[in-house]
C-alpha cells in the first residue's frame, strides 16, 4: 500500500522568510525518497480550510508587517479548526512569526498586540534587542537512537521574547544563541504534537532527524502506531549538523 501525507502550509506568501519555505521541500523530499506521495494544500487569507485533511502544518516566520496582515485571519478563520485538528492529534511545525500567533498574543515593540490563538501557552513580548544568529538547543523529543542525539541547529532572528505558560513546556535547552527570550536558557513550545521554535535556517534541511520524527508522528496518526521510516542515507547531512555544533558549542 502507498503511504501518503497531507502538509498544509499556512499563509505561504506573507510568512516565508529566512529559508523558511526550505521546510516544505525537505518534508516533501524525505517522503518522495520513501515512496510516500505528499499532497502540499497552501491556507490562503480569505480561504476557508478543511482542518480535518491536514496530516502536518507548518507556519513559518515573516517580518512584523507580514505577520499583521495575516494575524486577524489567522485569529477569525482559521483559529476553530486548527484547534480542533491539533487536539485531534495532527502534527504542526510553527517558525518565529508563526510560533507567536499560536500563542496568546504577541506585543510588537510599537505597543501594537496582535492576537493568538492560544494554542501554545506562550506569550511574547518586543523589544528593542535583536536576538540574532545561530543557534543551537538540546531538545527532549526522544531522539537518543538517532546519530545526531537530539540537538538541533538554526538561525534566529527576532526582537520578540517569548515566555511559556505552565502548560507548555520547552521544546529544549539553549547551548548557543538566545532562543525563547535569551534570559531563561529556553527555546521553543510544545503541546501534543504542536511544536513552535525561533529556528530558520531552514531547520529541517538542517536536521534531517527532526524532520523525520514530524513525519513518523504524522504517519502514525494516520496509518497506526508500528508506521515508520525507511532509513536513508544522511551521510553529507550529519556531516554539516557536526560541524554547525561544533562551532558552536
């Protein structure tokens, strides 16, 4: 039987910024390999969408003014069903800007507060440092048979602080960069299978391990519990992953 994916991709023009659309082509490549077929469905402002087809989301990040002209749309149209979808279990990636309207509010610099969802038990405030550069986080996602363990590398690029709720929880400790706020050593949400970081770059090409275990949590949601990966051959990727954190750390 031929597996197969449905990857929607929230607000493609206004939030795709630093490499973030990377995310999409390596989801989308790393199932090709496997002989998985991926539908890509864009959720477009003024689009309704059906939340109930989506096996993973992803939102990505874009400067403030991009995230204003979505943020009401996001909050009204599309706020009921991507709740309900993520309650259902479905897996979500959310980048910078995305990350910050999955949370109660976001609190531009300018004194403009731009309404969440409140999906993640986040809020974020601007200031007037930039948090920039690269960044590395040993996350806790269970990655302790995989060769590259469970540290993820990117590129951060916000001014905004990010501050977590007592029901999300981190998606894991900063060894080099600034991550949620660059005070409490954090970087990123989660919830179920939602997750939300600061990390551009684009991440997932970055860490091919990471993008991996989005895709088996999406495909065991859709087709049971023993579904999984074909291995690949992530020689050159490991490679580039090793030589990042070592830089860096």
């Amino acid at each position: 039987m031929t597996q197969s994916l449905t990857i929607a991709h929230l607000y493609p023009e206004q939030m795709n910024i630093y490499g973030d659309r990377g995310n999409i082509i390596t989801l989308r490549q790393r199932c090709a390999w496997r002989g998985i077929e991926t539908t890509i469905l864009p959720v477009l402002p003024g689009a309704d969408f059906d939340w109930s087809r989506a096996d993973l989301a992803f939102f990505g990040g874009g400067q403030d003014s991009g995230q204003s002209l979505i943020a009401e749309d996001f909050v009204q149209r599309q706020a009921a069903g991507v709740r309900q979808a993520a309650e259902d279990g479905m897996v979500m990636l959310a980048i910078c800007g995305g990350y910050q309207l999955l949370g109660h509010y976001f609190l531009t610099v300018t004194g403009e507060k731009l309404p969440g969802i409140g999906l993640l038990d986040v809020h974020t405030v601007g200031g007037s440092q930039r948090l920039i550069g690269n960044i590395v986080v040993e996350a806790d996602w269970g990655a302790g048979g995989n060769p590259l363990g469970g540290r993820l590398v990117g590129f951060e690029n916000h001014s905004g602080g990010t501050h977590l709720g007592p029901t999300a929880r981190p998606l894991g400790r900063v060894l080099a960069g600034f991550g949620n706020n660059g005070k409490d050593g954090t970087e990123g949400a989660v919830w179920r299978n939602v997750i939300g970081c600061y990390m551009h770059g684009s991440l997932l090409p970055k860490n091919p391990h990471f993008a991996d275990h989005l895709l088996e949590l999406a495909l065991r949601r859709r087709y049971g519990p023993e579904a999984g990966l074909a291995p690949l051959d992530d020689t050159l990727e490991r490679q580039a992953h090793a030589t990042m954190v070592g830089r860096l750390v």
